[in-house]
C-alpha cells in the first residue's frame, strides 16, 4: 500500500466545487476509486469521505457505519439522494478539507437517502443523530458545497481569513 496517493483536496481545488457526475456503470475503474476512497477515509480517521475529496468527480461517498477508530469495512453509496428529511439539530461538524475549522450547524436530525449499493442493488437508509449528519455533510460535496456554506453571513465573514490561508495552502500542495 505504500507509495499510494493518498491525499485529500482542500478547500480551494475547484474540484470540490463542482457538481460529480452521476454513475452508470459499477466497472473496474469505479470500484477502484471506491477502495481508495475507503482506504484514505480510513487512514485519515474519518466518518465519511465523497469522491471528489480524492480527486475523482463521481457521485460517490463512503462512511464508516461503527465511528471512528474501529476497524469494520466502511460502506459506500453510489448517487446518494436525500429523499425525507425531518427535524432539527444542532451538532459539530468538521471537514478533512478545511483542517482546523470546527462549527456548530443546524440541519435536520433525521434523513431517508436512496442510492446504489457497491453491488449494484437499489438502496434506501435511514439515519438519526451522526449518521444523519454524515450522510447531508458527503451529499453536499457531492453537490460542490462545504459545510461552511450554511453557516451564518456573519459566521463566514470570520471564517473567512482561515478560508483563504486553506486555499493558498491547497494552491501551495498542487505546484
Ligand atoms: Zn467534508
């Protein structure tokens, strides 16, 4: 595994801002990305990673069902949609493409989303609390969008200086 690009695309790459296209067919090249996806997740300690954090603009993301630090196969969901959503709830939320931002957020507590499962099988999940929050935080990458983006006018008015130091860094990694 080693000498494998692993790296994460920060805030800044117009990558992550840009709506991932939607998959067709779950071939070779797919389910490469999806192990990478998984594997720089898991070495990264996330929750959920989208494809478009690994470089590879498709409608994908993965999550890891049991949290952090604990060693099960993590799940990925091909052209996630957020079909029922209920509730309010206000948690942290952090971003392995904004190092160092941590912000509450309202959004709503619980979620129904459909997709399609690594094997090609139509999919529907439901999930509260984490997960809930999880899966809106990878489909809204998935639509070029940050968590940041919800945030208050005035709440990203003082985000911003760190917005810009993460962007000039992402330039800084990419030459
Ligand atoms: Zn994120």
């Amino acid at each position: 595994m080693k000498g494998k690009n692993l790296t994460i695309c920060l805030y800044g790459n117009p990558i992550l801002r840009k709506k991932t296209t939607s998959i067709k067919k779950i071939d070779y090249q797919l389910k490469k990305i999806i192990a990478d996806l998984k594997e720089t997740m898991m070495q990264q300690d996330g929750l959920g990673l989208a494809a478009n954090q690994i470089d590879a603009s498709v409608s994908i993301f993965c999550y890891n069902p049991h949290g952090v630090g604990i060693e099960q196969e993590p799940v990925a969901i091909i052209n996630p949609e957020i079909i029922k959503s209920e509730g309010k709830e206000e948690r942290e939320e952090a971003c392995l493409s904004l190092p160092g931002i941590v912000e509450v957020l309202m959004r709503p507590a619980r979620v129904v989303i459909k997709g399609i499962s690594e094997d090609g099988k139509k999919i529907e999940t439901t999930a509260s609390g984490l997960l809930a929050r999880v899966f809106q935080h990878e489909i809204d990458h998935l639509n070029g969008l940050f968590f940041t983006d919800r945030l208050s006018a005035t709440r990203q008015k003082m985000l911003k200086k760190q917005l810009d130091q993460i962007a000039a860094s992402s330039k800084k990694t990419k030459e």
